[in-house]
C-alpha cells in the first residue's frame, strides 16, 4: 500500500500529487532528505504502473514520458528557469545587460559586475560598491527579528561572549562585534535590501538552474551567488544626485557636427511596426548605446508584446530616451 500517494485516480493525478509532495517535502523548501527518498521511491514504482494504464487507454496520446522526465520539468517549470534565459545568448552578453540595468535603474549607486570561468563552469559576480544613502540600520532601528537572526550568527562565530543581558549590555555587545569585526555582521535597512533583491532577481531571470541533490545532478546555465553576497564591508557612502537633462528656452548650440555626435541607421519594418535606430553616447560614461524608437503608437497589449521581443534581444525600455536601450546595434536581430 502506497505510504504518500493517497487515492491516485489517473496518470495526471499521479504527476500532481508528486508535485504536492515536492513542493512541501523537498530539502530546498524544508523538507526531510529520508523523507523525499522515500517519495520518489513510491513515485518511480507507480509511474510504470499508471503510465501503462494511460497507453492502454489512449493509445492515439501515447506518451515516453519517464519518472525522471516529468521529475526535472517539475523542478524547472517552478521557477527554476528565468524568464529572459536564452542558450544562445553568452555570459559576456548577460554581463552587458546588467550592466546597462543597473547604470539605467540606479545611477546615484556603483555595481562592479564581471564574470569567471572554470573548466565545468561560468559565474556571473555582481558587487555594490557604492551608495548614496546609509546602508546599514542603526541599532535603534533593528527589529527584535533582526536582533535574534544578528546574535545567532555572532554566537556561530564566537563572537557573543554574553550568557545573559540587559538591553543596554546587549546594544554594547552588539557595536562592540560591529566595530571590531566590520559591516558584513550588520544588517543592511529596508532600502538597500530592496535594490539589492531586485538586482538579484533581475540577474536570475537570466539563468537557467536545474540542480536537485536528491537525483545528483547540477545543470545551470552560470553559477550566481547573489549581490548581497559579495558586498563584504567595502561599499562606500557617495551621497549624489541624479543626472538630469537641463532644460533650455532655446536650443544649446551643438558642441560638434551632428555627424559626430550620434549616427542614424535606416528605418527597419518588421512584425507591421517601423523601428528608427539611433546610435549615441551614454552621458554618464561616454559608453556606445543604440535607443531603438517605434513610429507606432501601441497599445498596452502590443506594448507588453514588443517590451518582452526587446527584453529577449538584451534590451530594456528607458523612460528618459523614450525608447528602448541596446549595448549594442540590434539592427541583425530586429530583422530576422
């Protein structure tokens, strides 16, 4: 008699009852080792049993479907594959478009972002260098979560040297641990966690993960260990404001030939729509950038089509240029 598998009535019930139990009972989510051994142990006997009874039943739908098929789509169709992965696309390029995410989306901070290589593997490192507000919270501004998560990582350092405390011998504690051992034992405030989640998760909308230690396998397209990661105690505070174009009453008079100044590529129609390409300087850095413009005003359901095409192509849309931002000249791309 089944232990996990309760009143299985079809093929398709069995697959989901599995992904029920994966998801509640797989170690990356909590769950027991011995435990999801067992699971996939059940699985593996009943899918033999459930898969013959669908073909005998359907054999114009016949499928080759294996346990360990439908296993590793379960683990990748539940977020383990970015939405913007593509194999073709390389590191380098994925480096580039970070690149150009981070300077666009935040341009008062400072990321390093480069990349490794091994034999078996690739890496993306994303690293905060600099920001211009405070970082770290305060003492008076932790949490009594933060608190408890801060001296459980100073005691598996034996750091804590306290068997008990009064508030004020724990706020000692603490600063002492943050002034002798530096920020990687501070807790960063609800801001910086924000940019840094967010850079985090747009990095990981370009991977590809298929990892499982239960089946023993490691597929990823590059190894990223996130931004918070590598921040260590060396990001600095810069207080700077952002950029703005200054607005004049009258045109400025040109500082060079307009030639010189951006290049014009030809119209290109593709899918109905007419893409202008202008090819120009990034103010901020003086780096090469192509502004890709639509002649066609969209509505909010072709918009959301084209944002995505453009995003798939390394692209993103930048309200200030009024168009979307390519590293580099996306001409090929547009018209194949």
């Amino acid at each position: 008699m089944a232990k996990y598998f309760k009143n299985v009535k079809s093929f398709d019930d069995l697959k989901n009852q599995f992904k029920a139990l994966a998801k509640k009972n797989h170690p990356d989510a909590g769950g027991d080792v011995e435990t999801m051994k067992e699971i996939n142990c059940e699985y593996d006997a009943l899918f033999v049993i459930w898969k013959d009874r669908y073909n005998k039943a359907e054999p114009q739908n016949r499928t080759e479907e294996t346990a360990e098929s439908t296993r590793r789509q379960f683990y990748t169709e539940f977020g383990w594959e970015g939405n913007n992965h593509d194999w073709n696309r390389s590191l380098k390029e994925i480096a580039q478009i970070v690149r150009a995410y981070v300077k666009d989306k935040y341009p008062t901070y400072k990321f390093g972002v480069r990349t490794s290589y091994a034999s078996m593997c690739q890496e993306l490192h994303v690293e905060l260098k600099e920001s211009p507000v405070a970082v770290y919270k305060t003492y008076e501004e932790l949490t009594a979560e933060d608190k408890n998560r801060l001296i459980n990582k100073y005691m598996h350092n034996n750091f804590w040297t306290l068997n008990c405390w009064s508030e004020e011998e724990e706020k000692n504690e603490i600063m002492r641990i943050w002034t002798e051992h530096g920020n990687f034992y501070k807790c960063l405030n609800e801001l910086t966690q924000a940019v840094i989640d967010d850079v985090d998760n747009f990095v990981n909308s370009y991977n590809y993960s298929d990892c499982d230690g239960m089946q023993d396998y490691f597929h990823v397209d590059f190894y990223y260990f996130g931004c918070a990661q590598n921040n260590g105690n060396n990001i600095k505070v810069v207080p700077k404001t952002a950029r703005i174009a200054k607005q004049e009453t009258a045109p400025a008079e040109p500082t060079q030939e307009p030639a010189q100044a951006q290049e014009a590529t030809p119209e290109i129609e593709k899918t109905g729509y007419n893409y202008k390409i202008t090819r120009g300087e990034d103010t901020r850095d003086g780096s090469e950038l192509w502004i890709v413009r639509i002649a066609e005003s969209l509505d909010r359901a072709a918009y959301i089509a084209e944002n995505n095409r453009m995003k798939e192509f390394g692209g993103y849309y930048s309200k200030f240029k009024h168009g979307f931002i390519f590293r580099y000249d996306p001409s090929e791309k547009l018209l194949a």
